[in-house]
C-alpha cells in the first residue's frame, strides 16, 4: 500500500468528488491528535494555538504564510528516538530541515547529525556542532565538500562512487590525513513510495549496488586505502516507510555483505546504518509507528541475521529526520479567495486560495503528497464541505492539500493550518514567481522566537546583477 497517495477509485458526495479514505467528519472542529504536535490544541473560542501562542496572535506578529516549529514537541521526539534506540547512534536527517537553532536541539538531546550538503554542514558548522557527531552524505560531493568535512574532522563520509573514493583518496594526501568512511549501498529493496523518494532499488543515482559487485568492490578497495579507514555499509531504502518489511529485507542483504567482507579478509566491518525514511501521518489514514515500536522490531532484524550469518553485532545507527521534525512543525496561510468549480456531472468542487503554494511546499506537486488542513482562526457550525487548498502561483498543479473538509463558511481572511509541514517543506521551498520564502518561526511556553526570517523583495533583487544598472 502506498500511504502518501489517494487510495482506490474517486467518488463523489451531493455535490464533489472526494477520494474513499477521506471521510466526513462529525466535527470539523476537532483535531486529530497524530497529525498535530503535542502542544497543539483549539482554546475555548475556536482558536488554534502551539506552543501557547494563538495562531491568530502569530499570524498578527509575523504575517502569514510562516512555518510554525513546537520546540516542545522537537525536542520530545528527538528523546522518543534517542532513548527507544539506546545503544544505537540516531542521526538527525538535517536534509528534513535544519538551521543553527535545530542542529542546537539536536545536539542538546543527544543525537548526531546528517548532512548532505556544503550548506548543510556549514551550518552545522556555525552551531557549534561537534564534528565528530556529523555524518556527510551526498552522491557527488565536490572537492569543497570534501575538503571542509576532512579539515574539520567530520565523524564519517558515506563514499558514493568509485570517483569520490579517489577524489577522497587524494585529498586526503594533500591534507595529510585520513578519512573515516562508510560505503553507501543499494539492497535491490524497493519501497512502497513513490519512485523519486525510493532510493534501494537497483536502477537510480545512489550508492553502490550489491547484487552487481560492486559494494564488495567498494570495500575491498576502502579497506586497502592508507587514507581511508573503513567503518562498514550504509543503506538507504526510501522515505515515508511505516513498517520493518523493507528493512527486513535490506538488513539480510548487507549483512551477507559483511559475512561476505569477513570471508575474504577475516575481519568484521565495525558499523551498520540502516538509514531513515520513518513515516509520519499526513492524513487520517497514515499509521505511523512508534520508535519504541520500530526500535523492537529493528533490533529483532539485525539480532537475527547476525546470527544467521554468524556475525557479532555491529554498532548499528538510524537517521530519523522526518519522523522528528515533520509533525513539530505546522505552515499557516491565509485564506485570499474562495469559489466553486464545475467539474461536470452535475458535481462542483470547491478551491480555497491562499496565500502560499508550492513555492513553499512543492511535494504535492512533486510527489502527490496528500496533506490535510483546519481552520485555524475560528471554530465554525457550518457543514464540512470537501475542499481543495490552493496557492497563488501560475501553475494548475499549484496545490497544496488535494482534498479536505473543511467548513462551508470558510472566507476570506481565515487562518488555515497545515499540519505535518516540518520537514522538507522549508528545505525545499523555491523563490518561484519571485515569491519570497515564509519564515520560520519556533514557539514554546507562549514565546515566539525567528528562526530563520522572511524573505523580502529587496533579499532577491540583491541576487539581480542589472538592478544597479536598471533602477526601477
């Protein structure tokens, strides 16, 4: 089962077409607790608040849209994770959203860190984040990458391809040092996710395939560098996963790929990492399981093929980046237009307009990803109507929650929520039609605090090389 997308045929109501999992709600009011972070609630006049600040005084604040983090609910989940795998390393997946303040959580709770970018680890980098506790990941890392992660003493570097070992190799000889390494591997594990976010089957861009020979290769050719010291395999395979099958499956074939390494040189690879890629509920229908639960069942996993394989236990690490960040952060807009839509046969669908798009979160339209959204600013009697939540950029596909019941008097000016938008949708937010990206603002204990500003007009035209000459 796919979780992230419309399941099964399109029916319709009176009036729209709506898809079968989503069903009408008794009270439109309510909020269903997994979607929302803990703190989140609707105070007695219908008004929505996180963190104990009114959505509505928010909105006043910092204007809309914006990314609202609970850092309550952050730095809960990333304990939930850390103490449910005791003994493992979590890395916090950085890629899910990070700045100076989050890489601060991360390292206050106890965990370490995932980059996979030159930007990534610069930030990381002006936290004040040990290195030591960073993992660098990339499939083309460019000598600058490199050469920062190597003379700041970063903790491990997924090697990707036969080119970046030698590119590594290299300047590790110009630096004098040596780099600490992990082999990046496709298990031939194919997610149920959508093709762009499933990264262990066989025909994509990353890491070194098992069934080909070619991760055994990778580390043969790791373990007789000088300049790298080998750690073990990392694998990967795909995101919004909710259950073990898959790492069932992607375990038994790395492990038989350190039985395979321990043959040959008669010595085992020290670590493991299984990856991320921990799902979240979007909608209703989403059941996500718990670290405590996938903690269980992933111990159960290595313990078991270790003993198939006759292996001792590796140091074993996870990278949840989603699964911390995605329901502690909510996007809240603004509602600008409201109509009605023939659709044909005698069915009408209605579009709520606001006043963000996929500029700030372009995985519906990347992915299908389904979202679900309430009423923020008040509470309402009317009756729920199915509704689909629209940006205001130039694109047909500009969409941003497909399908949800939202109330019949929706108008403009409402506040709309959006749960469950921590995690990549700042990460990947774009300045399409010259829209300036929303700020990030976090809130504990009736506090607000920016995180990273809103983007202005005069931050682009800066970027525009003829407005000095062109003044407008």
């Amino acid at each position: 089962m796919t979780h992230m997308h419309v399941a099964g045929s399109i029916h319709a109501d009176a009036t729209t077409p709506a898809p079968v999992w989503l069903t009408r709600p008794d009270d439109v009011n309510v909020l269903t607790p997994k979607l929302w972070s803990q703190t989140t609630h609707r105070a007695a006049d219908g008004v929505v608040a996180v963190g104990g600040v009114r959505l509505t005084d928010l909105a006043e604040q910092v204007g809309t849209p914006a990314y609202v983090l609970d850092e309550d609910d952050f730095r809960t989940r990333a304990r939930a994770w850390r103490d449910a795998f005791t003994g493992w390393t979590v890395y916090y997946a950085g890629k899910s959203f990070l700045c100076t303040a989050v890489a601060a959580w991360v390292a206050e709770e106890g965990l370490s860190l995932d980059v996979c970018s030159l930007g990534e680890l610069t930030v990381a980098l002006r936290a004040g984040f040990d290195p030591a506790r960073i993992g660098m990941h990339g499939n083309n890392k460019s000598e600058a990458e490199l050469r920062l992660a190597l003379e700041r003493g970063v903790g491990r570097i997924i090697v990707d391809s036969a080119d970046e070992i030698t590119r590594l190799e290299r300047l590790c000889a110009e630096l004098d040092t040596t780099a600490r390494v992990m082999v990046r591997v496709t298990t031939g594990v194919e997610a149920h996710t959508h093709e762009y976010i499933a990264t262990a089957h066989e025909d994509q861009k990353f890491g070194f395939s098992i069934s080909s020979g070619q991760a055994l290769v990778a580390l043969f050719r790791c373990h007789n560098s000088s300049r790298l010291e080998l750690l073990g395999v990392h694998s990967h395979i795909g995101s919004q996963i909710f259950d073990t099958n898959g790492f069932e499956v992607a375990a038994r074939r790395t492990l038989k790929l350190f039985a395979q390494f321990k043959e040959a040189t008669g010595l085992q690879l020290a670590e493991l990492d299984l990856g991320g890629g921990f799902g979240i509920a979007y909608t209703k229908e989403d059941d996500p399981a718990t670290p405590e639960d996938l903690a269980s069942g992933l111990r159960e996993i290595v313990e078991h093929e270790c003993r198939g394989f006759g292996l001792d236990l590796p140091k074993v690490s996870i990278e949840p980046g989603r699964a911390i960040v995605g329901p502690s952060g909510l996007a809240l807009y603004r509602v600008g237009t409201v109509k009605a839509v023939d659709v044909g046969a005698g069915l009408s669908r209605r579009y709520v307009s606001v006043d963000g798009g996929m500029s700030d979160n372009i995985r519906p339209a990347l992915y299908a990803a389904e979202y679900s959204a309430t009423l923020a600013s008040r509470a309402s009697t009317a009756e729920p109507v199915v509704s689909r939540v629209v940006g205001l950029h130039c694109e047909g596909g500009d969409i941003l929650v497909r399908d949800e019941f939202l109330p019949a008097d929706t108008r403009v000016g409402d506040l709309l929520a959006v749960p469950a938008s921590g995690a990549y949708s700042r990460s990947m937010a774009s300045n399409y039609n010259h829209t300036p990206r929303p700020p990030v603002v976090s809130v504990r204990d009736g506090q607000v605090r920016t995180l990273v500003r809103r983007e202005t007009l005069d931050d682009l035209l800066a970027l525009d090389a003829g407005i000095a000459e062109n003044e407008v």
